[in-house]
C-alpha cells in the first residue's frame, strides 16, 4: 500500500465517520493531501439569525498551540451569510485564530434554551479594518454605552466567521 492510498483510505472513514466534505486534521490542520475545497458553506435560517442577532452572549472555542480547546464569552453578529465578533491582539483567541482558523460557536437564547439553541463550526478571518467601529457597535447593542476597553498596546480585529456545520437544537 502506498502513502497515497493510505490518505484515500483514511479520507473515506474520516468521511463515513463525520460526514462528507469535513476533510482529515492533521496536527491541527488541514493536510495537504486533503483541501478544503470541499468544505460547504451553510445558508442560515431566519431562525438562526435571529438567535444569532438576539444580543445573547456566546461561547467562541478556538484551538491552543497543543491542540486543546479555548472557550470565550463574545458579543455577536450576524448579517444572515457570515457570523462576527470582535476580539484585539495580543489575546489568546485572536493568536488562536491567527494561527489555526478553526472555530466553534455556540449560542442559546436563555428564554428557551432547549429550543433555540445554535452550535457552529467554521473558519474564520481576521479583518483589522472597521475593527474599532464594529467593537464600538457591538457594546452600544449589548451594554447601551460606548466601548470602554479600548487599549494602546492592542490592534482590535474584526472575526468573520464562515458557517460550515450548524447544530440546531
């Protein structure tokens, strides 16, 4: 058996396993035998975005250098095709996603959390355009008041999150 086939092999029970398209991680990437041109990007609902716009907190994990998870609190956004959040380096999550752009995302609305209830994976990109703005946004939606954690030593960059798996309970 070849190298090659051994990526095949192990392509098809990674698919039969996790579902199509969701390629093999290797060390905490994608390995080059296997792109992410298969990955496919989900439609959100109007029930979605709704949860996603509802100015509920939600948990962001992004991956550690070891590989282990990291979980946040973040503030969030959607405009019906991508999810966003705001985060500054040097943080740990935007060193994280810097690094490895694996995220996970899970939202619920506290009125009816066994029902309306979203967890996410995806990819994501760090935009440092309208960075300050967009976190200025979100505080003026979440807390009513401007954005008081604005720091000379930090770069603010705006997290854009393309959808792939989405879990609906």
């Amino acid at each position: 058996m070849k190298l090659g086939d051994i990526a095949v092999a192990s392509r098809a029970i990674h698919s039969a396993a996790f579902g199509p398209g969701s390629g093999v991680w290797m060390s905490g990437r994608r390995s080059a035998a296997m792109p992410a041109d298969n990955i496919k990007v989900v439609k959100l609902t109007q029930r979605q975005i709704r949860i996603l716009n509802g100015l509920h907190y939600a948990t962001v994990a992004t991956v550690m250098p070891d590989c282990s998870p990291e979980a946040t609190i973040v503030w969030i956004e959607t405009d019906g095709k991508f999810i966003y959040f705001n985060t500054a380096f040097p943080r740990l999550k935007a060193n994280n996603l810097k690094r490895d752009n694996r995220v996970a995302i899970t939202v619920f609305d506290p009125k009816r959390p066994y029902h309306d209830a979203l967890a996410i994976r995806g990819t994501a990109e760090l935009i440092t355009e309208g960075a300050n703005e967009h976190i200025e946004k979100l505080a003026r939606m979440y807390t009513r008041r401007a954005f008081k954690g604005f720091r000379p030593d930090q770069t603010r960059v705006i997290v854009k999150v393309t959808p792939e798996r989405i879990h609906v309970q």
